[in-house]
C-alpha cells in the first residue's frame, strides 16, 4: 500500500505547478497571418527605398523609358560623378550644411533638453508643474505654426537668411525636455544626488558626472529624433534662406525638382541625391544602436 501511494506521490505534479496558470497557446494560423501582416508592413515601408536604389542606378533615358522597380543599365558611379560636379559642387555643400543643422543642433538640442528634464525633476521650485505645462503644450504646437512667428522674429533682428536662422529654432525640442523629465526621475535615485553632494559637489558637477551617464539611454534616443526632425527639416529652411549656398538637403533639391521641367537631367541627379541624403540617417542608427541596447540590457536587470 505504501509503495503505491510514494508512487502516485511522485507522478504528481508539484504543488507550486498546480496552481500555477498556463497561458494561452498560439495556433499555428495566428503565428502565420501575422508573420504575414508583419511581412506586408515591412514590404510596404521598404518599396519606395528599393524604387529610389534602383531609379539611382539609371541613366536619364532609362529613369523615363524603363520599368521603374527594375534595373537596366547600370549607371550609378557616373550619377555620382555628375551629382558632386553639379553647380560647383552645390550638393556637396548641401550636405555639410545638414550634417550641420542636424548633428550640431542635434547634440546642442539634446543637452540642453537634458539639463531642463534633469532640473524639473530633480528640483522643487515655485511654478515647476506649469513650467512642465508649457513644454507639454509646446509639444502638441506643430513646427509649422511656428514658422511665421520665427520668420518675423528673426527678421526683426536681421538674422534672416544666416546659418543661426536655421540652427537656432532646431535646438529646442519641448519633447526632448519632456522625454528627459520622465528618465531622470526613473533612473536617477535621489540618494545618489544627496551622496554626491555630501562628497560636495556641486549641482552642474552632480549633472555632468553622475545624471548624464544614467539618462544615456533616453539621450541617445532624443538624440536620434532630433537629429531625423532637423534633417528633414524643409519648411524653416525654405522660409528662411534665400541664399543657395546655405541650403540643407531637403531645400536643394526641392529646388533641382522644380527646375526638372527646363532641365530633365536634374530629375536622376535629384534621385541619386535623395538616395544619397538617406545614407547619413542609417549610418547614425546603425553607430547608435548599441547605446540602445546597452540601456535596455541595463534596465532589465535594475531590481
């Protein structure tokens, strides 16, 4: 009798098991349809790139004459030549005026954005939550109802049509400012600050040694989308230069495309020039990515 009960005994399962629920268990057609919604988002997303690569490749005849999602004759290297050539080398020109707007106002933007959310959430002072108010508000203010008022303000002071025109409106992110708010009251304890000021340091020392390197991973984040929001930035620009040579991308070759109807080979020079423009947008992800990953392999082993 007894060796009958140790063997039921030990055929049951464990009394944690028992009361443990199971979750809910995939069919096979559920994990299929949605690999193929999944594979339909992604096509969708990824076509207009595959039609630039291959547009970029063509001579001017075959962008007209040819089947636009495939290739003919290979003519990349010579729309290159003939894209850095142009105007003097205008694109090229183009392109270290973005890189400036974007990696420059990107990384000014950012810490800035940083020292603002550090303060309002690490700091009480009178007025904070309406200060915290208006950055909410200044989120929800799409940037092209803020053109004009930046238009007549800089042209008060006769800053228009100057590299700062452009440069200064791309460094205030209220959603940078907001992202950094919600980081640093998550991810920097109060007990750290109280320490560091014990060992006295002081408020801008406790920023830049301890706060910066605990919100990295929220920065680089902020830093990606600003640096995305400036680079495609076309509206300011266009509003507010009227110098060619201090035109980023997105203005330059606006105005190829506009000039196609008198001049039909600026068509495939503005589409390797598109092609190209992506180039300095994947590159950033691609060198950012592991910050990325580093904060969230952080954050997962935080008690």
């Amino acid at each position: 009798m007894s060796v009958l009960t140790d063997t039921a005994g030990s055929h049951a399962p464990p009394a944690a098991h028992r009361g443990r629920p199971r979750g809910p268990r995939e069919s096979r057609w559920s994990m299929i349809a949605a690999t193929g919604f999944l594979a339909l988002i992604a096509l969708y997303m990824l076509l207009p790139v595959y039609w630039l690569i291959v547009s970029a490749t063509k001579t001017q005849g075959d962008l007209v004459a040819t089947f636009g999602f495939w290739f003919s004759e290979w003519n990349l290297s010579e729309n290159l030549r003939q894209l850095v050539a142009q105007q003097d080398g205008i694109f090229l020109r183009w392109m270290l005026n973005s890189l400036l707007y974007a990696g420059a106002g990107a990384a000014v933007g950012t810490l800035l954005a940083a020292m603002a959310g550090y303060a309002l959430a690490k700091f009480a002072f009178r007025g904070r939550e309406f200060v915290f108010s208006v950055v909410l508000g200044g989120v929800l203010v799409p940037a092209t109802a803020l053109a004009l008022p930046l238009f007549l303000m800089f042209s008060e002071v006769g800053a228009t049509n100057t590299f700062w025109s452009v440069f200064l409106p791309s460094i205030v992110s209220p959603f940078g400012v907001y992202l950094s708010r919600i980081f640093a009251a998550a991810s920097v304890p109060d007990d750290v600050i109280e320490a560091a000021r014990i060992d006295g340091a002081g408020d801008f020392r406790t920023f830049f040694t301890i706060a910066l390197r605990l919100m990295s991973p929220a920065l680089v984040t902020i830093y990606l989308f600003q640096f995305v929001v400036i680079w495609n930035n076309f509206l300011l620009p266009l509003i507010m230069l009227q110098n060619e040579r201090l035109y980023p991308l997105t203005l330059g070759l606006s105005t190829w495309q506009s000039q196609i109807s008198r001049v039909p080979e600026l068509q495939v020079l503005t589409v390797t020039g598109s092609l190209v423009s992506v180039v300095p947008i994947v590159v950033t992800f691609l060198v950012l990515q592991r910050y990325w990953r580093a904060g969230l392999a952080a954050g997962a082993v935080k008690a």
